[in-house]
C-alpha cells in the first residue's frame, strides 16, 4: 500500500520555475530552431508547460524508454521503447525528462543520440536527485534539486498512478 505523505514542490512554486527555465533556454537558444525531445511518459506534462513557455522555434520528438516496472529501485537496464521519428542529425537538441535519479536512462540515451551527430545536445529535468546517482551526470537545466525520496505528481508516477497531481508530492509505502 502507498499515501501520499506531503506536497514537496507546489503548483505554483513548479509553474514559476518552469517559467525561469523557459526563459534561460530562450536566451541560450535565441535564432535557434530547437528539437525538444520528450522523454514518455513521465516528461509528458512539464513538456507541455515548459514548450508554450519558450519564446523559439521549436520541433517535438518522443522517446520512449523502460526503467522502472512497479517498483521504486532501478533494474539498471535500459531499452528505447519509441524512437524518434525524425533524424536529429545536424539539429540542436534538448532532452526533456521528468527526473534524474541514478543517472543511468539519461547517461546511456545521451551516449546513444550524441553518436547520431547533432548539433548541439543538453538535458533538461524538473527534478533531480543528485544524492543517488550510480553514475555521473549532469543536467544543464536543473528545475529543483530534491533530497532521496520517491516522488510522484507532475507527471511522475507509482505503478502508472499519480501523473495527474499538479503538485509534487512525496509517496510512502506502508506494510498493508
Ligand atoms: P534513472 O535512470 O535512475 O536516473 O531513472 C530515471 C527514471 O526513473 C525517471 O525518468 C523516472 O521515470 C524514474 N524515477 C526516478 N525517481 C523517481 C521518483 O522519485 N518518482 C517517480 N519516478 C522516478
Ligand atoms: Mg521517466
């Protein structure tokens, strides 16, 4: 069994920092047609917000990758699910992924798209958890940095659940 145990990030405190995020990657992309890459299903919603934020050209692509079944611990394993539809080679790209936990889905996917040749490739994530990484990495745009605690809520999910809350919240599991 699970409950939600407290709100760690609320909707408005999400909404402004995504509004900052969109702002830096303007800036830093300004001219620039950029392909957005939304990592399913987790990225779906900050996606949503951070892309109609953006004051650019923008394209989007998704991705589809495993990690987690029900559980809250990494099987290490990763598999493209849905490729891209279209050839990034030459295009300025941006992964969008809802977390960096251990580092694993995003160090392998970023080795994997950087050997097609674009242009440019940076990581975007509202949430990272930097305590519990397994291998080294780094995103260039960091939403909030927040401590080792399974969270759900803004797309985040326990067993397929809890997308759908607009704040971000922190999950207990209890014994019955
Ligand atoms: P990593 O490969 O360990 O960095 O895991 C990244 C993926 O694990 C994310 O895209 C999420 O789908 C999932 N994940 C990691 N931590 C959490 C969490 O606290 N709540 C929900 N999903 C998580
Ligand atoms: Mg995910």
């Amino acid at each position: 069994m699970e409950r939600i145990k407290k709100v760690l990030i609320s909707e408005a405190d999400v909404k402004a920092r995504v509004k900052a995020l969109a702002g830096e990657i303007s800036e830093d992309y300004r001219g620039k047609t950029v392909t957005l890459i939304c990592i399913l299903s987790g990225a779906s919603i900050f996606f949503a917000d951070l892309v109609r934020a953006l004051d650019l050209d923008v394209r989007f692509e998704f991705m589809s990758v495993s990690s987690y079944g029900a559980g809250t611990v990494t099987s290490g394993e990763v598999k493209i699910l849905k490729d891209v539809n279209h050839p990034i080679a030459g295009k300025d790209v941006i992964i969008v992924e809802d977390i960096i936990d251990s580092g694993c889905t995003l160090s392998y996917l970023k080795r994997v798209l950087e050997q097609r040749n674009p242009a440019s490739i940076k990581i975007c994530t509202i949430l990272d958890k930097p305590s519990r990484r397994k291998v080294e990495f780094k995103g260039d745009y960091v939403g909030f940095e927040i401590p080792d605690e399974f969270v759900i809520g803004y797309g985040l999910d326990y067993d397929g659940k809890y997308r759908n809350l607009k704040d971000v919240c922190v999950l207990e599991l209890t014994e019955d």
